[in-house]
C-alpha cells in the first residue's frame, strides 16, 4: 500500500531573495496558462490535448525561450495544465457547463530535481538561480518534517511552494512516499460509478488521519496537530503576562492562526482534487458531515472545523478541474470489510487505528479501509438508483470498483447482516 505525507514547514527565505521567487511563480503561472491555452478547444472536447507528451513537445522549447525558468519547472506548469484540461474534458463528456482552466494562486510544483534537501535547509530554483531557505523549527522534537522528509523509510514526491500573501511567509509542502510491504496485495482503490462511466474517489475523515483516500493516499493529522499545539503554547505564553502588549500580541497570534489553518487546508484540498485527477476520477466521495460531532465524540474543535472546511474547499476547488463532489452516509463504513469477497461487518472489527475482519481475517490501516468502504456504498447507491429509473432501458448499468490489479462488478460484493 502506498503511504503518503505532506510536511508543510515554513521558510526563512533571505530578503534580497524574496523578489526571485516572487518572479518565478508569476513565470509558473505564465507557463501554466499558455499551455491551458494551447491544450484548450472551445468548439469540441475531442480537439482538447489531454497527452502530457504531446503538450510538451509543442510548448517546452518556446516557453523555455520566454521565460527564464529551469527545465523541471516548466515542465512541472505543462504538467499542471494538462491535468487541469483532462478534468475538464471529463466534465464536458458529461454535458456539464466548463471553460477553459486559469490558474491564479501564487504555487510552484518542485520536483526532486528542482528541490534540494538538507539536514535544516532546502534550495529551490528560481529565474535568478537556487535559493537556499532555512527551515523555521519549533524547538520541541520530533516535528512531522523530521518524521517523514528525513525519514529513510519515505522518499521525496514532487512538493508545492506557497506563499501567504496575509503574512508574508513563504511555505514549503513537502511531500514523501514509502510503501507497507505487508499491504502489498492491497495497495488501494479507485471506485467507478457508472452514471455515465463516473470513476469515484472515496474520502474517510478521521481523528487519526485528517484524510485518507481509496487510492491509498494518507494525509496524516499529525502536523495539523502539531503546529494547532504550538499555537495553543504560545497563547498560553502570552496570556500570562496580561499586558495590553500581550492583548495585541494574541490578536495578531490569533489572525496568523487563522491564516495558518485555512493556508494548510487548502493545501491538502488541492492535493485531494490532484489525487482525483491524477487517477482520473470525476467524482470525489465523502462522509456525511451532518452527524460527525456523534460519530466522533473524542474528535476535538479543531478537528471538526477542520473536516467541514476541507470538504467546503474541495468542493469548489474540484468543479474548476472537472470533478464533482458527493457526501454519502458513513454507518457502518468503519467496521465493514472491504475485501470484496467478504463485506463482514461487526464494531469489534476496528480497533483503534487497525482494522481486522473477524470472518476473513482481513487486516489493514482502519480509516483506509473505510476510504474504500464510502467508495464502494457510493457505487452500490447508483447500482440501486439507476435499476429503479425508468429511464435505464435494461436497469442494469454496470457499476464497477475499480481495484489496482483490475475491476470488481458492484454486483460481486456481497451483503451482510449489519449494512
């Protein structure tokens, strides 16, 4: 099974430096929107370029002409605008209202070439040559940077700068992947729903992942964690000294906090909709929100304003790459096996964070499984839907789960007392 991790760490970039990053995200975005305007055909979405290939060996050379940015960044804008016109095409196969992608938000891709990891710092290449940034580190050990990016067990994938216009500070998103070796006969799903060949994304929201997805994908709650406690200590800090400074102070605290949360939220949100796109689902599936703070007694504050803001932020963010977005109800998606032989389901089959069937025997990361399961119950709804239509002409449209290793007719996966 494939586990990922985004360790977003903040930037000391020098001060005479600001400025080149500055240049190289306004020349990313240039990249990106001439070759969203060469990929684009407004009269007909057969003509729309959807070949990564075949976009770069048309644009590569005139955009390194134009621009003075570094061979992997182009590429990387090529490559962000390809996936963006293949979620639009998608949407308009299914007759729904699309235009021609734009992309605007200050964010450059960096990939292992463009990207250079040390110990404490991190350079990145910009139109004025590298920049060599120190990493801001709270002082307390380990931080989720330490635990993923310097870790031997993960690798380090493609990862995104932003930059917080609010606060002026810089962010690096870096994101790494090893792979569960006792997984590997499971290594995720994709669910396709078939209203028209809808290949479905299940999302299980969480106390112990802030989200997980079919494919396998983790986006761990342990740095949103993090960094809400070291907010939490230095309020506490300031609190105390009970001075109109201090009083100032929390104000400015608070609205960094603020922009801190929504920044890494809409990080993670642009990474589910790239999830999506990258495994060409145009349907993002997730849990039900109505009931959460029931369903998830011990979840804190922060946590549940942290599931209702994600959802809200794919939801808007998606349709721009041609995906739409679906909540379906939870019961029973944490205790259900997902092995699609079984479906057994029993509360004693989740345990914390693991989960393991008491009929198959099936054993695997609790809240992966139930990504699977909203999935899977989101592909049985439209089985049942759209045999009762009148408008199905055989009322037997298939609906398909797509495994990575091949296809799972809806039909196969078995009903079980407790569904």
């Amino acid at each position: 099974m494939e586990v990922r991790r985004t360790a977003p760490v903040k930037l000391d970039v020098p001060d005479k430096r600001c400025e080149d990053f500055h240049e190289s995200a306004q020349q990313f975005l240039y990249c990106a929107n001439r070759a969203a305007e060469f990929c684009w055909d407004d009269s007909d979405y057969k003509q729309c370029i959807t070949a990564n290939s075949t976009a770069r060996d048309a644009l590569y050379d005139g955009l390194r002409a134009e621009t003075d940015l570094t061979a992997n960044l182009v590429q990387e804008a090529i490559r962000r605008a390809v996936q963006a016109i293949k979620g639009c095409v998608e949407r308009w196969k299914q007759g729904k209202r699309v235009s021609q992608p734009e992309f605007t938000s200050w964010s450059m891709v960096y990939d292992k070439r463009s990207a250079t990891f040390y110990r404490n710092k991190v350079s990145l290449s910009t139109v004025n040559g590298r920049v060599e940034c120190d990493f801001e580190l709270p002082s307390d050990s380990p931080t989720p940077y330490e635990q993923y990016v310097l870790s031997e067990d993960f690798e380090f994938r493609a990862s995104t700068l932003q930059y917080d216009k609010a606060t002026d500070e810089f962010y690096f998103h870096s994101t790494t992947r090893k792979y569960d070796t006792e997984n590997d006969g499971d290594t995720g799903i994709e669910v396709s729903a078939d209203t028209g060949h809808q290949t479905v994304l299940g999302i299980d929201l969480g106390v112990n992942s802030l989200a997980v997805a079919s494919t396998g994908r983790f986006w761990n709650g342990d740095d949103y964690d993090h960094w809400c406690r070291e907010f939490e200590k230095r309020r506490g800090e300031i609190q105390q000294r009970g001075t109109q400074a201090a009083h100032n102070a929390l104000l400015r605290l608070g609205k960094r906090e603020q922009a801190w949360r929504k920044q890494y939220l809409h990080t993670v949100a642009n990474e589910i909709v790239t999830e999506a796109v990258d495994h060409e689902c145009n349907l993002i599936v997730f849990e039900d929100l109505s009931e959460i703070r029931e369903r998830l007694p011990q979840a804190k504050w922060h946590h549940i304003w942290a599931f209702r803001r994600l959802v809200e932020y794919v939801e808007y963010k998606a349709p721009e790459q041609g995906v739409s977005v679906e909540q379906i109800d939870p019961s029973h998606t944490s205790q259900r096996c997902s092995r699609t032989d079984c479906g057994f389901t029993h509360e004693d089959n989740r345990n914390g964070e693991q989960f393991c069937c008491l009929k198959c025997g099936y054993a695997v990361n609790a809240d992966y499984n139930a990504a699977k399961n909203v999935g899977i119950r989101y592909a049985r709804k439209q089985k049942h839907r759209l045999r009762s239509s009148p408008k199905s002409a055989g009322g037997d449209a298939p609906v398909d789960v797509r495994l990575n290793g091949g296809m799972l007719n809806g039909e196969s996966y078995q009903r079980t007392a407790g569904d």
